[in-house]
C-alpha cells in the first residue's frame, strides 16, 4: 500500500524559521479533520493527518468523549515543565515531512510507541526538523 502525503513548496513559504523555544497553537475540528491556524506564518485551517489525527484525539480526550473539539498546546524541542508528550523523530518522507514516535504520553501510556507523521509545515517553525518534541496540553475544552 502506497501512502501519499501533501507536499509544500517551502522555497515560497519559508522565510526563516521562527527563533522561539516554546510555539503555541490551539488546534480544533473542522471538517471532520483536527486543524490549526497560525497567522505569523501564514497556515489557516492546516490539518493533522498520518496519525497526528490521533495524538490529538488523545490530548483532546476525544478517545472518550467525542464532544471535545479544542485543544491547545505548547511544543518545544527542549522539555517543557510538565510536558504531558514527548516524541522522538524516526525518519523523513522524502518531500520535507517527517516521521515521529510516541516516548511519553501523560496518563495514557497505550499511546507509547504510536507513529505519526508531521507536515512540511513544521519547516515553518524550525529550520531542520528537531530530533524531539515535548508537548505541553495548556487548555483542554472537557475541563
């Protein structure tokens, strides 16, 4: 089975790469799909898909109650205080995507090991894709 993934021109999109160590996002569900926006650069309604669909299922706790919709998070490639996920890379697609397992995941350690691919659009914040990413759920929609 052959998967195919979104690619992105970066040589019109990236200027370079944000120099923050902590980005926020507050991710929703639209169109049956979790998605972001991010003005600073230029994403509107930019999806997770390739499992990241599911890590976001997971933080939103959608897993057990379909109702939330919203989450928001901070990620960083240094351990966040408290982070509740972190993943480690395992490859690239070949087209500026990237592959990620699970390491840790705050009260639902099923989720560790899961794999999941992350979009160009991670060229956005960061000028290569980092080895790990620590995720920090700041506002969780079922609380």
């Amino acid at each position: 089975m052959n998967i195919t993934f979104p690619t992105f021109n970066l040589s019109k999109t990236k200027k370079k790469a944000r120099t923050n160590s902590i980005y926020t996002l507050d991710a929703y569900r639209h169109a049956g799909m979790w998605v972001f926006d991010d003005d600073a650069v230029g994403l509107v309604k930019e999806p997770f898909v390739a499992g990241a669909d599911v890590v976001f299922d997971h933080m939103a706790g959608r897993h057990i109650d379909r109702t939330n919709t919203e989450v928001s998070v901070a990620f960083s490639t240094t351990p966040i205080p408290g982070y509740d996920v972190s993943a480690t890379i395992t490859g690239a697609d070949g087209h500026d995507g990237h592959y990620y397992k699970i390491t840790e995941f705050k009260d639902d350690e099923d989720m560790v090991g899961f794999p999941f691919w992350l979009c160009p659009a991670l060229l956005l914040y960061y000028e290569d894709a980092p080895e790990n990413i620590y995720i920090k759920i700041t506002n969780n929609a079922k609380s």
